[in-house]
C-alpha cells in the first residue's frame, strides 16, 4: 500500500515544527542567543511600563527580530562550518568570523534603535 502524501496543511504544520526545534537547539547550544532573548524581554518589559507607541512598537520587534535572526543564521553558519572542516582551518575561522561580525551590526543597529526609542522617555 502507498503512503500517501501530507497535505499542504501538514507541510506547512511539519515546516513550523521544524523552524521550533531548530531555534530550540540553537537557544539550548547558544549562551548569546540566551542572552539576547533575556534582553528582549527587558526591553519588552520597559516598553510596557513606558507605554510605547504602537510605531514604537514596531521598531523595537523588527530590532529584536534582526538580532535572533543574525544570531540563528550565525549559530546554523557554525554548525556547518564545524561539519565540513572539524579541523582548525583559516578559511573556516574567517566565516564564523563573518558572521559574528554581522551579529555584532545587528546589535549595534537595535541598540541604536532601542536608545532613539527609550531615551525621549528617559529624559522626559
């Protein structure tokens, strides 16, 4: 008997189960991951009390949303690059260095974000 193949709602269902246990296993492997996640929740927090606009809002997730996802690219670049050269090499320190550095922009670019967001309330 033929398996029959998952419907367009079970793909769709399976491809969000997938993209969960990928951030799960980066969350559980990452320390800076962690970190970030701890601080977006400070900054959700601030937003909250300071009652941030609704345009405030939006820029305070795409920030957070640009660093986890620098961060989750950086963590996937990693795993691969340890997969194909297990052995010290320099072409593979240089592209986890890469994408460090493209965690780093994203981190100073949200902090950028968060201070032109935060600081009116902060002096008012």
């Amino acid at each position: 008997m033929e398996r029959q193949q998952p419907t367009f709602i079970r793909r769709r269902l399976n491809s969000f189960g997938y993209a969960l246990k990928g951030i799960t296993a980066a969350f559980r492997s990452e320390i800076n991951l962690r970190w970030h996640v701890l601080s977006a929740g400070i900054v959700v927090a601030a937003g909250f009390y300071l009652g941030l606009s609704s345009m405030e809002w939006v820029v305070i997730c795409f920030a957070i949303g640009l660093v986890w996802m620098a961060e989750l690219f950086n963590t996937a670049l990693e795993v691969v690059v340890n997969l194909v050269s297990p052995e010290r090499h320099p072409l593979a320190g240089k592209a986890k260095d890469i994408a460090a550095g493209a965690v780093l922009v994203a981190s100073l670019t949200s902090a950028i974000a968060g201070l032109l967001v935060f600081l009116p309330y902060l002096w008012a």
